[in-house]
C-alpha cells in the first residue's frame, strides 16, 4: 500500500531537520496532520512506520502522532458549511446540494518534529 | 493541492512526488503531448478502452502509451497490434504508478514526438489517486458491475478527476446498476466532473466520449 510510501516521506523529511539540527539529537516524536479526504490509513501508516524507523539513525524510539483532520466543506447551492462523509453520500443535510469548496480534510502535512539531546 | 490556513505553509508529505508531476508536465508542454492518466479498480476496462479510443485517434494523431502493472507485460504486447509505441512500466510492488516512473520515460523520442499520450495506472481505486504523473487529464473508469456506490466508497479518486467513464454499458440489462444514481454520486463530489456511458461493443456512448477527447486534444495543440 501507498502508506508505506508516505511512512518514508515523514521519515525522510525528519531525517534532514534532524540533521539541520546537528549534535547528538534524538528524535522523540513526528507530528503530521492527515485529512479524512485522503486515502490514508493510519493503521498502515503507523505499521509502516514502525518497520521503517529503524533503518533511520536517531529515529529508533521515535513515535508518529497522526492527527486527523474531518473534512468540513462548503455546500455547492446554499453556502452552508457542513462535514461531507460517507452517511451523507457527501451532501449537505440542509439544502441536499452536494461539495463546493473544501475547507478542510485534504491535508497531508508535516508539522513539527521533537527532540531531545542524546549522548 | 491544499494551502495552510497558517502563516506559515506546512510541508506536503508527497511533495517530492508533486514537485517530480509539475517537471513531468512541463516536458510535456514543451513537446507538445497532451498526457491523460486512466485510472480504475482491476478489469474495468482500461486495456480496452484504450485500444478502442486509440483505433481512432490513431488515424489524425500520434499517439504513445504507457503500461502500468504490477506484473507482465500482457496489456502491452495487446496495445502494440494498435499500432501505438507502448511503453512497459513494472511497477513491482508498487500498487500505483509514480511521477518518478514516468520520468524515467521522458526523453523517449516516441513519448516526445507524440501529440497524445496515454498512460494506463495500475488497477487500483485508492493510491493512484494520491499521486498525480504531471498528467493534462485524470479520467476514471467504473464499469457497471463493480456496484453504483463505487463513488461514496472511493470518494478521494472520483473527486479528484476530469471525466468518469461508466464502462460496459452493453451489459446495463443483465446488472442491477443505477446509472443515475452513480452519476448524481460521481456529481456531488466534484463539481467540474464530465460523464459518459460507454461500452466497447455497440452500445453505449462512446462516440461522445471520443469527441470530448478530440476535442481537448485539439484545443490543447492549438494553444
Ligand atoms: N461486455 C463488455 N466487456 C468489456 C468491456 N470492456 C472491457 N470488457 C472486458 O472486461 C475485461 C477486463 O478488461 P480490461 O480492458 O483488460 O480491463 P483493465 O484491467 O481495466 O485494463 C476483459 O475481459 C474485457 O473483454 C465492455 O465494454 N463490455
Ligand atoms: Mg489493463
Ligand atoms: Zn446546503
């Protein structure tokens, strides 16, 4: 799966902050955010992750935190502002009209990484 | 692609593939090939869709494929009686293709010298959709006995597209399939989204089909 993709990415771009931030850095945790309107599952993200982090130094004991994001659009006809999904067959309950704009949900972002001085 | 609602814009976890897409694309400019991903679940019809358009396009245009299968290499020796240059991608494991794979590709003088290039994804409804090639057009294909709620199961791949192609139309009379149903759907989720019904038999819509493409292909040469 293309999870296994991502997971690589995450570790990747963390690895070249972690080298940026030199010395003996550890890395405790990588924060990314993950729209519900992606084909992201974080059960494999995390699995890939696990079984990735190892072939990268300083990442051994790192945790990924998958925040995610529910989508929330803005309906196409009468500019309410809803959470489109699957119960819905992605439409607004108010008006029936399906998605304009997406507000949220299409995330697939780094946000911050977090370490502390190893030995 | 989505934009932080921050100050500060928040790195994409695929932007190395994105940034890879726009190069991709901008070869494609400069030789002037208008590029179409055909994206679908395994057996929808991509092969024969894409034989059947190419029997036509074929007479005004030049024309290349690019093969996309996790394993042999059977769609290609098929698409090469057309005439076409095919163009093999193993993708392995790999369940989609990737920007890199078709970068690979580039400088093949028969991609560069065509006016239309057409690239069968490996059959998938789920990862194709997060990786774009640098493709002109997505187009989608759900052939009618894979169930009319494909779109609210899959919503990521049928709002991120141009053209849904409901395929097998000849078969409407044997499968409980609501058309209407599938396009409103299909519609709902993406709202610049074009149908056709098709079928590679007699029946179906596929005139219509083929003159959406002839005419994107001839508005995209004239710019
Ligand atoms: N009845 C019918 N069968 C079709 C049609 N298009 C494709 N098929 C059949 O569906 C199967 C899968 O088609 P193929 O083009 O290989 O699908 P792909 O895996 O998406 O490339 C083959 O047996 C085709 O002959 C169609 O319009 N009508
Ligand atoms: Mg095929
Ligand atoms: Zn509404």
């Amino acid at each position: 799966m293309h999870e296994a993709t991502i997971a690589q990415s995450i570790l990747d771009l963390a690895a070249s902050k972690l080298e940026q931030i030199g010395g003996y850095n550890i890395a405790l945790k990588i924060c990314v955010k993950i729209g519900q309107f992606r084909n992201v599952d974080n059960h494999s993200l995390d699995f890939a992750f696990e079984s990735l982090k190892s072939m990268y130094a300083g990442f051994e004991s790192c945790r990924l935190e998958a925040q995610s994001v529910k989508a929330e659009a803005w309906c196409r006809e009468g500019n309410h502002r809803y959470n489109p999904c699957f119960e819905n067959a992605f439409c607004c309950e108010r008006c029936g009209s399906g998605i304009g704009k997406i507000i949220c949900g299409e995330e697939l972002e780094f946000v911050d990484l977090i370490t502390e001085a190893g030995n | 692609m989505h934009e932080s609602s921050d100050e500060h814009i928040l790195e994409h976890l695929l932007a190395d593939n994105n940034e890879l897409a726009q190069h991709n694309r901008e070869h494609f400019d400069k030789s002037g090939t208008f590029s179409i991903n055909f994206m679908s679940a395994p057996g929808a019809g991509k092969t024969s869709l894409i034989e059947k358009s190419l029997a036509s396009l074929l007479k005004s245009y030049r024309c290349s494929v690019i093969e996309g299968d996790m394993v042999g290499d059977l769609d290609a020796t098929r698409l090469r009686k057309s005439g076409a240059d095919v163009f093999q991608i193993a993708t392995g494991r790999a369940c989609h293709l990737d920007a890199k794979m078709v970068a690979r590709l580039l400088h093949e003088d028969k991609i560069e010298e065509s006016d239309c290039l057409l690239i069968e994804n490996v059959g998938n409804l789920v990862c194709p959709a997060e990786f774009p090639l640098g493709e002109h057009k997505r187009i989608v294909l759900l052939s009618i006995t894979e169930g009319d709620d494909k779109p609210l199961k899959y919503p990521v791949i049928f709002r991120n597209c141009d053209v849904v192609l409901f395929t097998k139309c000849d078969l409407l009379p044997y499968v409980n399939f609501d058309l209407a149903a599938a396009k409103k759907y299909v519609e709902d989720l993406n709202p610049k989204v074009k149908t056709f019904s098709v079928s590679i038999k007699e029946s179906g819509d596929f005139a219509s089909w083929m003159q959406w493409l002839e005419n994107e292909l001839k508005d995209y040469k004239k710019a």
